[in-house]
C-alpha cells in the first residue's frame, strides 16, 4: 500500500494499534492532548530531539527498525543522563509522500520495540508531509524525585571525571559508513546506540554523580558544557581514555591522530559524570553491575578550561571540540 492511499489518519491508526496499554495513560492517542499520572513526589523530566535526513541519517546506510531505534535512543539517554526514570514520549514525522509504508511499519516496530524494553509509552505526536527527506521529532517525559535529579553543574573541585563504556566507536563508525563499510561493532554502536538508563538511574539512587551529561556532542565539548555549567576547570587524562579493542585496531585506518574521534566525535552516548573519590570503588561497582563499566579519566580543578595530561603524547593538542551544526566547514 501507499503512503497516499493509507493517508495521515490511516498512518496513525496503524500506529497507535501497536501501543501496548500502560494504566498511568488515561488518555492516549487519538484525543486532542494525551492526559498521564505522574508519580507523586516526583519532577517531570522533559527533551526533545530532531533528526532530519541528510544531516542526522542516511537511508542508504540503515534499517528502518534501526533508526527508530536510534531515534528514541537519544532521547533516552538525556533522561538516563539526568539520573530519571523514563516514562512517555510524542513522535512526529515529516514523511516524503514516496517513502514506502512498509519503511513507516518497520521504523515504528524498531521504536515501539526498545519503548517496550525501557517501559516508555508512546502518546501521541503529529505526522505531516515532507518536500525534503525524513524528518523525526521525539519529546520524551522522565521523572525523578527531586532529590536524585541530577543536573550538569555542581562539579566540585577535586572531584573525579568518569565515563562509562568506550568512546570514540560510534564516529568511528561513521567515517566507516562513509567509506563504504556496513559492518562492525563501530557500525552497530553509531547506528543502534545503547541508552544508559540503568546506570544513571542507579547511580542518582545511590547519590554519587555531582554533574552528569551525556555524551552526544563529543567528550571535550560535553565536559566543557559541565566545567561551563560549574563553574570550574578539568585536567583530563588522554592515556586513561577508554577504548575498545575494535577501534584501536581500526581507528589509523580514518584518523592520524588516535584520540580525535574519542575526544571530539560525538554519539557515544556514554555517561559523563563528577564524584567524589571516596566515591571510586562504588561507582565502579554500580557500572558492573549494570553490565557497564566506569573509568576515572581525570580530576575537576579550580581553575577554568580543559588541561590534556599524557605520558605518551606529551604535547597533545585538542583538533576539535566536537560536533557543531551551525560550523560552516
């Protein structure tokens, strides 16, 4: 069937009969505005994210499931980055009329699918036409008692930095999908990121990070937005960066410089937070039991700006800050 034919009405029809019920929505798809019941006690966490065709994704170079995927996936790892639990989201598209309604079944399979797996609910949003390629907005909800939201300010010198997982593998990933490769681990995390959730949420409940974000923009430019927020400076560790073994055996293939897509790359989507170091062994011991490990990849000073330490690159210099979209390069 075409899009033209199904129609805006029969699009989200077709959508919302694949919404598992959730007894908080008292009100969901097909009314003028979804009405839910928040959790007494509780802040509401909102964000919002776009990603528009040609800047954001190739079609060429992913699955439809993929990119709804991704598509909730970077706005669950704002809330997993603010220690909230996550709770319902909106969808709007801008659908080019060619776009076939089986990519449309496929995509929204591929969100509902991970929605069901963080118990998010999907409650309305809006579909339009589109003159120039795919266009996909998500407004997640979160909460949090206010006690464990944790924000970007608040770092504290002599605070530890911490990072979960490996950086640099999603951009990566990327410089591989430009060249021609569609596989690999570096592919897979770039296209399909895994959201944080667990390990933000059980680190809020213990109490530990003081200042977290998550890495979407790069590691430089999201630890300038805490030591911005907070603030303070940072001396950053470049040898204690970690890496997977894929990209150390692969990242000379796309980078001269072996720390460029780590620091400065983007869509990792790993928690950035500060802790105390009383606080070391019990966030490492979080992280594992979240199947996530944690590295201590510097210490917060006193004073402003990013210093790079290294015993093997003794004069290391930052060649990018991270992604930008309004850079004219």
């Amino acid at each position: 069937m075409k899009l033209a034919e199904l129609g805006e009405f029969g699009l989200i029809g077709q959508i919302a009969r694949k919404v598992s019920p959730d007894k908080t929505v008292r009100l969901g798809i097909g009314d003028d505005a979804a009405a839910t019941e928040p959790t007494p006690g509780c802040l509401t966490l909102t964000t919002s994210d776009m990603l528009i065709e040609g800047v954001h994704f190739d079609l060429d170079w992913c699955t439809p499931a993929s990119l709804g995927r991704k598509s909730l996936s970077v706005n669950l790892s704002d809330i997993a980055a603010m220690g909230g639990v996550p709770r319902w989201f909106l969808l709007s598209l801008a659908i080019p009329p060619t776009l076939p309604v089986e990519f449309l079944d496929a995509f929204i399979q591929g969100m509902l699918g991970l929605a069901t797996e963080h118990n998010v609910t999907l409650i309305g949003g809006d579909t339009c036409s589109s003159r120039n390629g795919l266009a996909i907005s998500v407004t997640l909800l979160g909460e949090q008692l206010p006690e464990r939201v944790v924000s970007r300010s608040g770092a504290r010198p002599g605070d530890l930095v911490f990072v979960t997982g490996t950086l640099g593998d999603s951009a990566l990933g990327l410089e591989m999908l430009k060249k021609g490769e569609r596989s690999g681990p570096a592919v897979e995390k770039h296209l399909d990121p895994t959201p944080r959730l667990r390990e933000g949420m059980a680190l809020a409940e213990a109490g530990l990070p003081i200042a977290m974000i998550d890495i979407s923009d790069g590691l430089a430019a999201d630890l300038g937005h805490i030591l911005e927020m907070s603030g303070v400076g940072a001396r950053l560790l470049l040898d204690e960066i970690p890496l997977s073994p894929f990209y150390r055996e692969r990242v000379a293939d796309y980078a001269s410089d072996p720390f460029r897509l780590a620091l400065g790359g983007g869509e990792d989507y790993e928690l950035l937070f500060t802790a105390p170091p009383s606080a070391r062994e019990e966030v490492f011991a979080i992280c594992r039991s979240c199947g996530t490990p944690a590295s201590v990849i510097g210490t917060i000073t006193e004073s402003a700006g990013l210093t790079i330490e290294s015993a093997t690159f003794p004069n290391y210099r930052l060649s990018e800050k991270g992604y930008n979209h309004f850079r004219n390069d």
